[in-house]
C-alpha cells in the first residue's frame, strides 16, 4: 500500500488567458493594497515593465529593475529596501524564474528586517544550530507573480538565491513564499527571447520528467505531471512553428503550472536538477539550458533502472518507441537549443569539481539509479559532453 502526502502552495489565486494588468487591479481591490511595487529586471524595464506601470497608473509607487540572473542575495536586498523606502504592500514579480525567486525571498527579508545581504544566512534552508526557525516569522508583505517565462517558480514555497562570495545557489523556504496569486498572461510571454522561453520550457519538462521517473510512486503528483508533459511537448513545437500564437504558449503555461505542481507531493527532483543547481550557481549556466544537455544524459545513464516509467515519458512526449533520453535530446535540438555541455561552456577538466559539490544535492539521493559518489556523476558529465 501507497503511503505519502501532497502539500499544496497557500496561493489563493491561479487566474489565465485575462490581461494581467486588469486582473492585477482585481486582486489589489479585493484586497485594498494601494501601493504596487514592480519587481523586474533590466531587460523588461522599458517594455513590459513601464507598460504595466502605467496601465495601473496610481496603484504603482515604483519598478525596482535591480534583479540579476540566478538571484544574487544584493538583488534581494535591493529589492527589499526599495520597498521600504515606497512603502509598497504588494509585490509585483514580472519576469522569469530569477526575477520571482528574488521576489520571494525579499518577502522573507522585509517580514525579518533583514538589510544586508550576510544575514540572509541564517534564514537559509538546512541544519545548524544558528538557523532561524523561518516558519516562526510572521508573514508580511506578499507578492503576485506574473511570468513571462516557464520557469514555474512561481508555483512553490521555495526559492534559490546565489551566494555570489560563496558561487553557490541556497534555498529558502517559508509556507507562504509562494505568490500569494499567479497571472497566467500568455500575451506577456511575446517578448520574450525564443532561446529563453524554450529553455524554461524544457526546464518544465525536467519537473516532469524527474516527477515521473522518480523511484516513490504518488498518484496525484504522476497524473500532473504527465499531463503536464504531455501538453508540454505540443506547446512548445506549436510555439516553435508560430512564435505569435497565444493558444499554443497558453497551453505550454498551462503544461508548466501541471508539471511543478506534482513536487507537491514532497518526493523531490532528481540528479538532473542537482547537477543544474550546481551548473547554475557554481558556473552561471542559465537554468533551463542546464535541462537541454543533463536530462537527456541523466535519463541515458538511468536507462537501466527505470525503463517501464522512461517509455512512458517518451509515450506521453508523442516519441512512443523511442529511448526517453533521445525524445528529450530531439525536442531541444529541434527548438533550436543546445544539447552538450561545450555548448554552455562547460569543459572535461571541471567535471571532478562539479561532481563533488554535487554530491551535496538532495536530489542525488532520490535518483532512480543510486549515485555512490562522485565518479557516478561524472560518468553523467561525460555523456552530457557528447
């Protein structure tokens, strides 16, 4: 018999295919916050950021624009006092998964009162006896996110902030840090690049992936996921074949939302997102690039030990037949991606080096095929290499 629970994120919210300013006014109504703080990054500043500060003319006291990619601790804290100083008592994350997951932890910041960045230390995820119980903070200051990538990090209570003296990528938790509401505006997605928004796709497609192939079963969390995989791989060739269709990058946000939804269950991901965690933190090789070239080769290198749960993913990604590591492999060849580890600048000498600190990873742990040390994920590395 299944023995298990399913935590779902304390959001009130998931509203779609509505424009997001219009429903953003709606929730800060409802709500009576009056003071909308715009949190983004530099790219977004002059386009969508300045086009929702103004269509919500009065509610908005600023845009912070300060975010930097894989949400250095400084991003955090900027963005933490400059709601401080504008007195916002709401958030507002636009952007990708760097943007959201800075926002998330500026709550956690503003609800401590923390101001410097060497204080978020004792508020990380993990043991030691200096850490703060962090669901004992009252909560605060919320945000709602609004994506323009398929990143999901909107969808969990956790978040990943670098450490950039450390080069390394911590995590923070806290029941409410998920978004308090999600606009799922597929019209929000058209700026942006095709490379990003098909990257973070394929990072979607590696929550689902490690969820169906993960060695606990969980009912509720497999059918998310398989779904969500499954709409997954039709959206993103669809948006691929006509970058202006909004049906087609609704169905990959809808994909997206399903596929993280089953980490509800509390299984975890696995060595494809340890060895992304430390690819992204420890060697600035952006999230969703790191899915295109370590899946494919974790799924390869798994092969052995979970061949029933493989077939299905490749099934459910319209490849029925084909080796899941090669379904996966052919779907970022074909967006245009990069599939090997020279692509994103990774090279053979740094192997050892990434094999060690991964091996620090939860998800090692919870891969389908045990990994005994490090030489197993190089052996991994040396696949992703081509």
């Amino acid at each position: 018999m299944l023995t298990g629970s399913h935590r779902f994120p304390r959001q009130d919210l998931v509203a779609y295919g509505r424009p997001a300013a219009e429903v953003l006014r709606e929730i800060a109504t409802a709500a009576g916050l009056r003071r909308l703080l715009i949190v983004t990054n530099r790219s977004l500043t002059q386009s969508l950021a300045a086009q929702l500060a103004k269509d919500l003319g009065e509610l908005c006291v600023g845009v912070f624009a300060g975010v930097g990619a894989h949400s250095p601790r400084e991003s955090v804290m900027g963005g933490a006092e400059a709601a401080r100083k504008t007195q916002a008592d709401l958030l507002v994350a636009l952007g990708g998964g760097s943007v959201i997951d800075a926002t998330k932890v500026m709550q956690l910041a503003l609800w401590a009162g923390l101001g410097r960045p060497d204080e978020l230390d004792r508020y990380r995820a993990g043991r030691g006896e200096d850490r703060v119980d962090v669901a004992q903070v009252p909560a605060g200051v919320r945000v709602v996110a609004i994506p323009t990538t398929l990143s999901a990090a909107e969808f969990t209570p956790f978040a990943g902030v670098t450490d950039t003296t450390r080069r390394a990528k911590e995590g923070y938790t806290h029941p409410l840090l998920a978004p308090r509401a999600v606009i799922l505006d597929p019209a929000m997605t058209l700026a942006t690049p095709p490379a990003l928004w098909f990257s973070t796709g394929l990072k979607a497609v590696d929550h689902a992936v490690e969820q169906l192939c993960n060695p606990t079963r969980a009912p509720y969390a497999d059918a998310l996921a398989a779904d969500g995989l499954k709409r997954l791989a039709a959206g993103l060739a669809a948006s691929r074949a006509d970058a202006a269709d909004l049906d087609a990058r609704q169905e990959c946000q809808f994909g997206m939302w399903l596929a993280i939804s089953g980490a509800g269950a509390g299984r975890g991901m696995g060595a494809s997102h340890a060895i992304g965690h430390t690819l992204g933190g420890g060697y600035g090789v952006p999230h969703g690039l790191t899915s295109c070239v370590i899946l494919p080769a974790v799924l390869q290198w798994n092969a052995a030990a979970g061949g029933e749960r493989q077939a299905l993913v490749a099934e459910l990604m319209g490849a029925d037949g084909v080796p899941a590591a090669e379904a996966v492999r052919n779907l970022a060849a074909g967006l245009g991606l990069p599939t090997d580890l020279k692509s994103v600048g990774i090279t053979s000498d740094q192997f050892q080096a990434i094999a060690e600190h991964t091996m620090h990873d939860a998800g090692v742990r919870v891969n389908p095929r045990p990994i005994k040390g490090p030489q197993d994920i190089v052996e991994i590395l040396q696949i992703a290499a081509g």
